[in-house]
C-alpha cells in the first residue's frame, strides 16, 4: 500500500475515535510539550543573556579591570571570597599606569559607583544607582542623551557639580517639571542637573533607568570610595577584533604594575561580557543535561500507552485485518498500516505538544520577565521523536496484526 | 471445452483440534473450468469450509497439490498466496465483511490498493463494477446506509473489481430474506452468463439448484459430482 494511502487511513482512525486517541496521545503531548518551552524559555534567555543582558550591564567590546567578579551566582567558597576581599582595591595610580602604557587603541573611564537617596524639592528618590564617572563612560555604555547634554573632560578636570540622570529617577523625581539646571542633592551633596539619558529599559523586571550621573571629580564622589580608590576602570576597545589583545594588554600591565611573579594567580580581576555570562552558561548548561530526562520519561510513557492503545486496536480490528488479507493484503501492508497509524497518532500528539509548549512559552514570556524565543531545531526535534516514538511503540502491535491468521481473523466476531 | 482454472489433486487438509487430529479433507480431485457455474454443497462436518479456504487461497494443503489458472499455489507463502487471492479470487462471504467506516466506493477499491493501482484508475474501475452491481447511485453511501441486498452487491462489487480468474461465494444469500436471496442469485446468474466462473459453498439446496455442477462433500470426500440442466428462470436471465 503507498505511503500516502497509509497515512489517510490511520487520520481517518484517529478521528473516528477522537478521544480515545487524545488520551493516547496525551503522554508524547507532554514530553513535547516539555522540550518545546523548556527549549524556548533558555534559548530566549541565550539570546537576553547575550545581548541584552551582557550588552547594558557589561557593555558591548567593554571590560571592566575591579578587585573582584560582579556577577557570580553560583556557589562560591569562603575562602574565595575572603581571597578577594584580601586583594588591593584598583586605585587611580592604577588607572593612570594602565592607561598610560597602553598601546592598543582604547577608551578609558574610570568609575566608582554607590546607592544614594537623590532629593529635589522635598521629594525623595531611594536607592539610586550613583555612577562618578569620566565623561567617556557615556560613550563606553552607548548612552544617548534626551534632553539636555552629558558632562565633558573639562568639567571632569574642573571638578564640576553637574549631574546627568537617568530617564526613571527624572520621572521619578520631577513629575513633569523640566529638571535642567535644576539642583538636585545626592547623598546630601548639591548638583545642578545638566542633561536626563534615554530609556534603556529594563533586565529581568529590573530598571536600567534608575542612576545619576556624575564627574569622577564632583563631591559626590566622596560618597562611593575612600580617596584615589575606584571601583572599576572601564576600558572598550576601539574594534570589536582588539578586545582580546586589550584585555591580554590590560593583564600583563596589572601584573608587572602589581609584581606578581611567573604562575602566580592574578589579584584583580577582569570582568568581560564573556565573564559575566559564564554563570548562565553553567545555569543552561544544567538545564539542557536535564530536559532529556524529563523529556525522556515523558516520552516512554507516551510511547508505552501508544503500544497498548494499539494492541487493543489490532484486536478490536480483527475482522478488518482479516478483511484485508483475504483481499491481497501482504503482512507487510498490514504491519505498515498499523506503524504508519501509530507513527501518526504519535506525531499529532508531538505536532499538539509543540503547540502547547509555545503557547506555555509565550505565556511565560507575556506575564514574566522571562523572555522566550522559538529554536527551529526543538521543532523538528519535537516531530522527529514523536514520529520515532511511534514507531518504536507501533511495531509490536503491528507485528501481532501482521500475523493473524485470515481464515480466524475472518471468523472473529 | 473451456481450459481448466482450477484443478485439485489428492487435496487432504488435517488440523489439530485441542489434542485430537481432524482430517477435514481425504484425498480431494476435482477439475473446475473456464465459465463453469459449480455449488460445493455438504452437510457441515464435510469439509466444506476448509474447502471454501484452500480454494480461496487462504489456507494451504496439508497433502496434494492445487493449481489455479496454472499456477501451483499449494507450495506457496504467505505473500504469494496474497498476491493471487488478489489477482484471481473474488471473495463473496455470508456476512459481507465490508469495512464499515469506509464508503461503498472505497470498500470496492480496496483490491485495487493492494493491487498497487493508482488513485484515479481504481476510482474509476471500482465506479465501473458497483454500475455492473446496479449500485451506480449508491456508491458514497457507507455500509450502514444500506439494505442487506445492497451491502451484498457491494461485495461482489468488491469481488469482480480486479477480474478474478473464480468468484467464490461462502453461502452468499445465508444472512438475507428469500426475496432478496433470489435478487443476488440472479445477479451471479447475470455474472455467469458473462463468462465469470462461479464457484458457490453452500448447505441450501435450493440456492446450489443456481449452479449448473454440483460437488457433493461428505466426510471430506466427493460423494458425488453431477450436472444440472440450468433453470428455466436463469435460462430467461
């Protein structure tokens, strides 16, 4: 019998029992199901992590030379972290003797941040992310302006008490009114505010917008580190292709500025984009090893239920096998029959469960932070083993149909 | 005289029972030609249905040998044997065993499936046979849609579709009313006039009184094999 031929016939079985062959299918649904937004929900992730994440809190072709690792979600030893509490904090001495003896083509800003309260006629703002900064640090973060102008290197070197805000704390603080060359007082320290940063949105539910800006040099500087120390000196390199020699470059001045010897581990660190998404590369790493488990069960679940719905239809379908054979059905037609209807039934439930598991992921995506995006591959991956499962669960009973005898077949009522 | 189609020799079939031997068939000869109209009449316990199944190619010969249309089919396998009950046996049954999902029309396809031919060809061939049935008007209805006279003449439909060498009846009129029995039997009447061999097994008299030979079974032997002046009725049809 043509394949085509087949096929036709198992949907015209299927539908003639559509519940039945729901529930048989209700296992191959789940296990689909599973992989469809499990695949989703990391691959949407991947594609966050990487570009959004990594892109607004590290900074594209940006590294950061600091004391220790920002982000650092999985477990960490004691004895690490009290190694990195241990470690020089990176002075402005540094700063300057890097940038100094650089000789690959890069910007610089130093940077020292804290969490303020920012206040503007009575009302309050807590917990803003205060950044002092060089002036470059807009360029390095790729921070355009909406109203107003950022600071330049000159009020960096005059000390200047100008402040730049976020798009959130300007909302936020001024309600409507118009906050340039208005003073706002961060911490207590009086700033004139010069200029408000476009939206950036926001990470995992999290406001990008929230943060005043100011020069390295202003009193509010005060605030975030002890004097000539800073949290971090931002470096970017010019072109996407010199990051690494820049960060090799940055490492080796750190070492000879530091005098660590041949072997010895380094007392700084270096953040990278690469660096901070190293953590959710473990997170989807654990992930991924585990969704052929869970996929897995569901799907030898699925295919045994399959089996056995199939051996109750060879049986309820005696007659017509019999039928079928008097009329010059070979075994083989009768066993491709039964495959190719299981492989059917299985690959509806697969085709079902991609489309609740999208549907699952887009749900997720719509009413968390959690982003999603489809992966081709889990798709095909999803038909695929539905189709395999099928078929692995649909050769036992068609081998039992396969097999009858006509002249009984014939005779069972 | 016509040629030979079917042709038995020293045919016996035995079977275990539980624990017991039956010999359904001792020993069978028989010669059946081209056009012939043969009932194969015997009370039950003869061997008539064992003989129904090796002449319908779905059993095989525990001793003997059985040629049809040429071939010897008593050394055949499985898919050999069906191979020829596609090609050269039309099957008529008692209980019609149509497929009751399936429309008139798709059940009379269904030989043509397994005989690989393709969609257009085998709609239009299995039109052809239900119009020989007298069923043209009925072909989308499904079984259920249909009299008992009606589902029979789709099975001969079914039968005649892929121009079997035997059309081969197991007491084709056993589940119908007497009026309706006659109507079918005139249509096997109308077949055989045709030029179809006709080959009907049976325990009712009067429905073997059709055939032109009848084969008497008792014991699993003939018991007698003679022919029959044909009826004044079929001779009118």
């Amino acid at each position: 019998m043509p394949f085509f031929e087949a096929v036709k016939l198992a949907l015209s079985s299927i539908r003639a029992q559509k519940l039945k062959s729901f529930f048989s299918l209700v296992g191959v649904l789940i296990g689909v199901t599973f992989l469809i937004a499990v695949v989703s929900i990391v691959q949407g992730m991947n594609v966050y992590m990487t570009d959004k994440f990594a892109g607004a809190l590290v900074g594209v072709n940006t590294f950061q030379l600091q004391q220790q690792p920002n982000f650092q979600m999985g477990p960490t030893s004691e004895e690490q972290r009290r190694e990195w509490h241990r470690r020089p904090r990176i002075t402005i001495e540094d700063a300057a003797y890097v940038e100094s003896h650089m000789k690959t083509p890069v910007i610089f800003a130093r940077a020292g941040f804290d969490q303020e309260p920012v206040a503007w006629h009575g009302r309050i703002a807590q917990q803003i992310q205060l950044n002092t900064v060089d002036a470059e640090y807009f360029r390095i973060k790729h921070w355009d302006i909406a109203e107003g102008r950022a600071f330049t290197p000159q009020e960096v070197t005059a000390n200047a008490e100008v402040a730049v805000l976020g798009w959130d704390l300007a909302q936020k603080l001024f309600d409507g009114h118009d906050p340039l060359g208005q003073t706002v007082s961060i911490g207590g320290l009086p700033h004139r505010v010069i200029g408000v940063v476009e939206e950036q949105g926001s990470v995992f539910g999290f406001s990008l917008d929230k943060f005043i800006v100011t020069p390295i040099t202003s009193p509010a500087r005060r605030l975030t580190n002890r004097p000539h120390v800073l949290d971090n000196l931002q470096v970017q390199a010019t072109d996407p292709t010199l990051m690494r020699a820049a960060v090799e470059e940055v490492d080796e001045l750190m070492r000879v500025r530091r005098g660590l010897k041949p072997g010895q581990a380094d007392n700084f660190h270096i953040e990278t984009s690469e660096s901070a998404l190293s953590t959710w590369d473990k997170i989807s790493k654990i992930l991924f090893l585990a969704l052929p488990g869970l996929v897995g069960i569901s799907l030898v679940v699925g295919g045994i239920v399959i089996m056995n719905i199939m051996l109750m239809a060879v049986v309820e379908r005696t007659r017509e096998i019999g039928i079928r054979k008097a009329l010059g059905a070979r075994s083989g037609d009768i066993m491709a029959q039964f495959v190719v209807e299981s492989a059917t039934l299985s690959m509806t439930g697969a085709v079902l469960g991609i489309g609740t598991g999208l549907l699952l992921a887009f749900t997720v995506r719509a009413l968390t932070p959690l982003p999603a995006a489809v992966a081709p591959w889990s798709i095909g991956l999803g038909v695929g083993l539905g189709v395999l499962v099928g078929i692995i669960a649909g050769v036992y009973p068609a081998r039992q149909a396969s097999r009858m005898d006509p002249i009984i077949a014939l005779g069972h009522e | 005289m016509n040629e030979v189609v079917i042709k038995l020799e020293g045919i016996t079939r035995e079977y275990l029972m539980g624990t017991e031997q039956v010999r359904a068939l001792r020993g069978v000869d028989l010669e059946i030609r081209r056009n012939e109209y043969v009932a194969i009449m015997g009370p039950s316990g003869s061997g008539k249905s064992t003989m129904m199944n090796l002449l319908g190619c779905l059993d095989t010969p525990s001793a003997g040998r059985y040629w049809l249309n040429g071939h010897e089919v008593s050394r055949m396998q499985d898919d050999d044997l069906a191979r020829i009950r596609n090609r050269e046996i039309g099957f008529v049954f008692q209980t019609f065993n149509l497929l009751p999902r399936a429309s008139a029309l798709a059940n009379v396809e269904l030989p043509l499936v397994y005989a690989g031919i393709s969609g257009r060809d085998r709609r239009r061939r299995a039109e052809t046979a239900l119009q020989r049935v007298g069923l043209g008007e009925r072909m989308h209805h499904k079984p259920n849609e249909l009299s008992g006279g009606q589902r029979q003449r789709v099975a001969i439909a079914r039968a005649l579709v892929n121009e079997p060498s035997i059309l081969l009846a197991d007491e084709p009129t056993g589940n119908l009313d007497s009026t309706t029995s006659e109507e079918i039997m005139r249509v096997f009447g109308a077949l055989h006039a045709q030029g179809q061999t006709v080959v009907l097994v049976t325990h009712e008299a009067d429905i073997a009184a059709h055939a032109h030979r009848v084969v008497l079974l008792r014991d699993g032997r003939v018991d007698s094999d003679r022919s029959t002046p044909p009826r004044a009725a079929e001779a009118a049809a």
